[in-house]
C-alpha cells in the first residue's frame, strides 16, 4: 500500500497564510500522530486532504491520487472530521444514507454500529447521543467503505476512558493490517500510547516529522532533592558524575542523567546528606512537544 | 441509478418533513381545489354560467386547485434540503461521499425533482377526488378523454417538481435556512401574488405571464379569474419555459457559488 503524500502545501486565507509550505508523510503500517497548538493548521490540512478545502497551492494524495479524484473515495479513505449529525435522523438512518456511495448493505450498517457499541441506540435520534456516542458513529461512517487510510480529526474528544481504550485498540488494529493512520490530537498521552509516527506543525509549518522511537521517551534523567547542596555535589562529582543544578517553584535540586536512582542513592547515603526527594524524571511526549514549539519560537 | 442520487434519497426519506408535506399537500390541496369548484357552482346556481362543469378551464382549474400552495411547499422541502445541511454542519459528509460538487449537487437536485413529481401527483390527486363529487351532482364532465386535460396534469405534476428547484437554489444562496425559509415563504405567498394581482387588475397580461405563478398558470392552461390568470396567456409551452427558467435561475447561480465554495 502507497503512502499518504502531503506536498509543499500552502493555504492562505485573505492573504493570510494558514498552512505554510507542509510537506509530509504518512506511512502504511503505522499510526501517525499529527500535533501542533490550536490554530497550528491542522484541521486546515486534514480538510485539505479530502478535498473539503482547496489548496492555495501543492498537493495531498492516497498513493499518487488526490481525494476528489478517488473513483469511490469512502473505499479507500475514511474520515471523522467532526460528530456533525442531523439530530432527527437515527444513528443507523445516518449511516444508511452514506452506505449507497460506500457500497455498503444495510447488514454492513448493522454491523458496524454493532462493532462501535451503538447497536442499541442504532435506531434512536442522534440528537439523543452523547458527545463519545457521536464520536463512535463518526468512526463507524468513517469505516462503512472498509478503507485503506484513517484520517482523524480529534477523535478522542469527549470519548470516556474507557472509549479512549477502545479507539487506541481499534486503530493499532487497523494499522497492524498494513492500513495508515493520521490521527490529531491535543491529549499528548493519548498519542504517546499509539503512535508509531509523529508530525509537529506550528503557525503551518512542519517543526519534525520522527517516528516515536528516535525521541527516547521514558529514558529518565535522575533527580534529588537534598539538605545540603554543596555535599552532595562534591559527592556526586567526586564519583564522575554529571550533576547540574536546576530550580523549580520548590526551591534549587540536582540533576544527574549519567546515573540511575541507586547509584545517585547510595553515594548520597555513604556522604550522610539528607535526601528529601530522590526520583527518575521520564521525559514524555509532551516535554518534548513543548520543547519543539521553544524551538520554533 | 447513481450512488449519490441513492444517497440523498435516503437523506430526505429518512426526515420526518418530507411525509408531513406529503400530509399538508393532501389536506391543503383538496381544500383549495374546492374553492374553484365552489365558485363555478355559485355561478351556475345563479346563472351566470351555464354548465360550469363541462367547461375544460374550469376543471383544469379545480384539478390544479392545490398547485399554488403545493408549489410553495415543494419549495420549502427543496430549501431545508440544502438549508439543513448548512445549519447541522453536515454537508461535509456529502462532499466526503460524492467529492465531485456538481455531481454531489445534480445527485440533490434529482432526489428533489423525484420528491417534487411525488408532491405533485399528491396535490393533482386531491384535486381529482374534489371534482369527482362536484361533476357527477352537476351532470359535467371529468373530461379525462380529452388530451389537453391530461397535458395540464401532467404539466401541473412537472410545476409543483420544479418549485423545488427554487428552493435547492434560494437554499444553496442563502446558507442560513430560517433565512432562505423566510425569503421563499415571503416571495412565495405575498411579494409575488402581490405583484401579479397589480398585474392582473392593470391588465398587464405581458408582464403577468412572465412572472412565476403567472407562467404556471398559462402553463397548466388555468383562466379562473378567482386565480387571478391572464386574459392573454402565452402557449403553455412558452410558460413552461418561463417558470423552467424561474426555477432553474437559483439554482444554477446556487450551484455555481457552492462549486467554488471552501465546505465549512
């Protein structure tokens, strides 16, 4: 399967540039996180790739083809933008009217309001539903074709926990079949737990694209808090270690990324300084998404 | 038959509006077919026509009774189709499942054209059954053997499906429905009447039959004065033109905006 291609994208809006130049790749197999603040551009760059809005210039293509040139396009990508439903018709009704173009049966309705939890509201107004309700029906329109691509806009807005579980599952699923994901979102832990890839964008430009492995997340820098500063350094150093001084809204601590929790432990034991606060500080996605919008500024 | 004309099938069946008009065009029709036919009794009661129920523009008249407020109502069906789209932020599942705009939007205007011809056998219908009692107690004459009888049902049936097309149109014009709604409603039932009955007691028969319920008069071949028609009609083939040329203005100017259009 071809990847997802976004190349040299511009969109300017009165002259005013809401994505700048974006190039990028989403990759078959793999769940691509799609980051950036609010107003980054990214919901301008997903509407872009199906054809919603057009580019001032550049392209976004499935395997070589733009969306509007897919002979039957819910076949091949499927998209939840937003949980935008006429609130008489049902649930099922809803998915009913997309099933014609998809070449979806009404069995094949049923059954994806079964597979997102919705089969027994399926006939009850989605005016009824609730925000994660809306967001599972989306998905399920999104799936009626049985397509190669997801792209998702926010789609963990609103859903429960446990609805978070389920989408994270459902979509390293998808993607385990050889199918691509792009998938934005704001909850950082949230795309820290499925994604494969990342692409951080701000003001419309690319900032980095990366697979999650090359950030080293959850490689930890050791932290102490202690009595006597001045000790405790000459301790630390004295075993060739790394130690640099940091402060916080707590008052001055150490940092030593060249040792583990232990050794810094058991050094600052034999020296006799009293440790108030001894841990291993994990770096997350989101220290080293902020990190990168620091770097943009 | 195409996907997208499947789709937006479903899309209007699956509302409840679509079968309360079907109600409201019934009822309302059947009402109004009786006033034509009510008049012409008046009048051949008090002998100043003789046999009212033979007479080809009458019945015509009583058969297409309903036409003028089916045709406004076939228009309100055709704004909400679009105007709802605007006002629940749906239309981008639309453009999702059918990219091609004008396809997306032929796919619309076909599934209303079918509802429009549905309304108006609905309305020409009651007018039918209104008549029936009418003629048999006045020894007339349904005049169902007669061509040109049959040509304005027909004609009447094709009237109310193009109304909706003014509708499609003012609702891709004016994104906002209640807006649209209000507009339509407002030309529909008093700015244009208004005008035409200016028309009609001026005698301007020229300027009356070009405009829309004027067109669709001359078109179904009505001369009940009680519906204000011209004395002078133009030839229903010419009115028919005229109102096709009412109808598809907005929309034609409603699509070519919504082609260029970001969906939002």
């Amino acid at each position: 399967m071809a990847p997802i291609i976004v190349e040299r994208l511009i969109k300017s809006y009165n002259g005013k540039l809401a994505v700048r130049d974006l190039s990028f790749v989403v990759q078959p197999g793999r769940v691509t996180g799609f980051l950036g603040p609010n107003g980054a551009g990214k919901t301008t760059t997903m509407r872009i790739l199906v054809g919603l809005t057009s580019p001032t210039t550049g392209t976004a293509t499935f395997g070589g083809v733009a969306y509007a040139e897919l002979p039957r396009p819910q076949r091949t990508v499927g998209c939840v933008l937003d949980a935008s439903f006429h609130p008489v018709r049902s649930g099922r009704n809803h998915l009913r009217v997309l099933a014609p173009t998809a070449g979806a049966s009404d069995r094949r309705v049923d059954d994806l309001l079964g597979e997102v939890g919705l089969g027994e509201v399926a006939r009850q107004p989605a005016a009824e539903y609730s925000m994660g309700m809306r967001q599972r029906l989306a998905l399920a329109a999104a799936m009626l074709g049985n397509p190669d691509y997801l792209i998702l806009d926010e789609p963990a807005n609103s859903l429960d926990p446990e609805g978070i579980r389920w989408l994270r599952n459902f979509l390293r699923d998808f993607a385990a079949s050889g199918r691509a994901v792009l998938i934005s979102s704001h909850l950082l832990n949230e795309i820290e737990a499925m994604a494969d890839d990342i692409v951080v964008i701000n003001r419309g430009r690319l900032l980095a694209q990366m697979p999650m492995s090359k950030l080293n997340l959850g490689e930890g820098t050791t932290r102490a808090r202690v009595s006597n500063m001045q000790a405790a350094l000459h301790a630390l150093t004295s075993i060739g270690a790394d130690v640099q001084t940091a402060v916080d809204e707590r008052g001055a601590y150490l940092r030593i990324p060249s040792h583990d929790v232990s050794q810094v432990g058991s050094v600052l034991f034999s020296s006799g300084v009293t440790v108030d606060e001894l841990i291993t500080e994990r770096r997350d996605l989101e220290q080293e998404f902020f990190s990168m919008l620091e770097g943009s500024r | 038959m195409s996907g997208a004309l499947r789709a937006e099938l479903r899309r209007i069946s699956t509302t409840k509006l679509w079968w309360i008009t079907l109600i409201c065009i019934f009822v309302l029709s059947a009402g109004y077919a009786a006033l034509p036919a009510a008049v012409a009794l008046l009048q051949s009661r008090a002998g100043v026509a003789s046999s009212p129920f033979t007479d080809p523009g009458i019945i015509r008249s009583i058969y297409n009774g309903g036409n003028v407020l089916s045709r406004i109502l076939a228009m309100v069906v055709g704004i909400v189709a679009i105007g709802s789209e605007y006002r629940y932020g749906t239309l981008a599942w639309s453009y999702l499942a059918t990219p091609g705009r004008i396809r997306m939007l032929l796919g619309k205007a076909g599934a209303l054209l079918i509802f429009g011809v549905i309304y108006g056998i609905t309305s020409v219908a009651a007018g039918m059954l209104v008549a029936v009692p009418f003629v048999t107690a006045n020894n007339g004459s349904l005049l169902l053997d007669q061509p040109d009888t049959w040509r304005s049902i027909i004609l009447g049936v094709c009237s109310i499906a193009l109304w909706t097309m003014i509708g499609m149109g003012l609702g891709i014009l004016i994104k906002n429905m209640l807006i649209a709604l209000a507009v339509g409603i407002l030309l529909g039932f008093l700015v244009e009447p208004v005008i035409s009955v200016v028309f009609f007691l001026k005698r301007w028969d020229q300027l009356l039959n070009v405009m829309p319920s004027g067109a669709t008069n001359a078109m179904l071949e009505i001369t009940s004065p009680v519906l204000f028609a011209a004395q002078h009609p133009t030839p229903w083939w010419v009115a028919g033109m005229i109102l096709a040329a009412w109808c598809l203005l907005p929309a034609l100017a409603g699509l070519l905006s919504a082609v260029r259009r970001d969906v939002v």
